[in-house]
C-alpha cells in the first residue's frame, strides 16, 4: 500500500524493503504507541526514512513479539539511527520487539547541547528552524492503536517525524562539531541504552543526591 510516497507494511519490513535499507549509511526512525509507558502501552507503527525519502510505516498488531527483518536493520553495525527522543523509542523497540538498537543518534540530545541559545528542543522547533519547514502536529495525540483504520493525516504526520531527522541530524552534527561538543554528544549517544535498562526497571533520578 503507497499513500503520498509512503509505503505501509505490515508487521514487518519486507525482503525487498530490508534490502534497500541495508544498503544507507543512515536512516531515521521513530515509533508510534498508545501511551509513554512500554511495559503498559503498546506499540503501534515503526517509521523509517533513509536520505533518499523512501518512507516506510510497520503496522504493529497487539501482542506482536518481534520483527526479524527490523531487527536486523536497527541492529546493523553499519547504519546510523536517527531518532528524536531516542531514549523512548529505543526502550519501546526493546521492551516490545527485543530490539536493541545501536548505533544511534538523538536529535533532542544534540539540539540541547547544541542550540544552548534556545529552550525549545521538540522536534517541531527544530525543524522549523534548521530545515525551515513548520511540521503539523495536530496528529500527535491520536489513537494509533487501530492501525488498520488509520487516517490519511495520521499517515501524513507518521511520515514527517521521520522525513526531516536525517537533515536536522547533519545541521546539528556540525553545530556541535564547530562547537567543540561532538565528542561529549557520542558519549551522551552511548549511554542511552543504560538509561533505557534503568527505565524498563521504573529507576528514577538515582543519580540524583
């Protein structure tokens, strides 16, 4: 199924799909659920975008345990993730699909160590102003968790949360990179999956006094 150029899949990637991932440098992705708690809401979509703005959306059903083909691309050595908030997602795809995904690159992270001029490090305030595009958010608190009925401006809004994260993610690389702060954004990047395991155990602020 294509809707805009934005090709929709079923509880995993297909063959062909996975091929042509494998074969980018980076991709970027993000997830759809019913609340922002893993262990009690479920997930509902996957969105991917490479650079060439080949977007694809996996339907997750209820119960649904994992995804060979996405497990294999987000676990690639080879391929950047890009996500925005990379904290929830990556803890979503693990806790629900068993995917631990790695190499990753968070774009809430790099725009708040870069953009230190700014408060505002949602995903809409940093594609407007890096990418000059104003995201419609008016989706973001949707049921998703009917996948089979979802609407055209949901799909719309899926596929925009992926569709600028590689461009956002090479701007603010080289924020920080002029900035001195890369190093410090690649150790930030690797701490995420202890943050995550700390997160599934429901710690909080333990390295608060």
């Amino acid at each position: 199924m294509t809707l805009q150029a934005f090709q929709v899949a079923d509880c995993d990637l297909t063959p062909e799909q996975l091929a042509g991932y494998l074969s980018a440098s980076a991709i970027a992705v993000d997830t759809e659920t019913m609340g922002l708690l893993p262990q009690r809401d479920r997930l509902c979509l996957v969105q991917i975008c490479d650079s060439e703005g080949h977007v694809t959306v996996i339907r997750i059903p209820r119960d649904q345990k994992e995804a060979p083909y996405l497990k294999e691309l987000l676990e690639s050595s080879n391929i950047l993730k890009v996500f925005h908030f990379a904290r929830f997602d990556m803890a979503t795809l693990l806790y629900h699909l068993g995917i631990a995904v790695q190499p990753v690159f968070c774009t809430k992270l790099a725009s708040k160590l870069a953009r230190t001029y700014s408060p505002r490090h949602g995903l809409k305030e940093v594609v407007q102003e890096l990418c000059k595009v104003e995201l419609d958010k008016s989706a973001q608190s949707s049921d998703w968790g009917s996948p089979d009925n979802l609407e055209e401006a949901q799909l719309s809004y899926a596929a925009n949360d992926v569709r600028y994260l590689l461009p956002v993610q090479q701007k603010l690389q080289a924020m920080l990179e002029r900035e001195e702060r890369w190093e410090l954004a690649q150790q930030c990047f690797q701490c995420l999956p202890v943050f995550i395991s700390l997160d599934l155990l429901q710690y909080k602020d333990i390295f608060e006094h």
